[in-house]
C-alpha cells in the first residue's frame, strides 16, 4: 500500500475538493504506468507534474 501524509497539505490549506484531485492525479500515474509496457509514462508524469505545479500554486506554503 501506499502511505500518504495529509499534514503538509492540510497545513497549505487543502480541503476536500484538493484531496479528491490529488486522488485523481495519483490515480492517473498508476494507471498509466500500470498499462504501459516498461513501467513508465513519462508524458502522463510530465502532465501530473504540471497539473501539481498548478494546485499548489493556489496554496502557498508562505503568504506574501
């Protein structure tokens, strides 16, 4: 299984909606690394990467 910590994001501000969409794009990293032939999904990582970069945008660790 895989153990995840909710301190950090709950500490930035996540709430129930973000946790789903970190779900989400947890799910899409295994199902595609799941389906492709040499473990690896280097496109679907570089989105899910893109789309983190983007949430926690929206949730800075310091306020300005």
């Amino acid at each position: 299984g895989i153990r995840l910590g909710t301190p950090a994001c709950t500490t930035r501000g996540f709430g129930i909606a973000e946790f789903r969409q970190v779900g989400a794009l947890i799910a899409e990293v295994l199902d595609a690394v799941a389906q492709s032939e040499d473990g690896s999904a280097p496109l679907v990582e570089a989105s899910v990467k893109e789309k983190v970069h983007a949430l926690t945008a929206r949730f800075p660790i310091y306020s300005d």
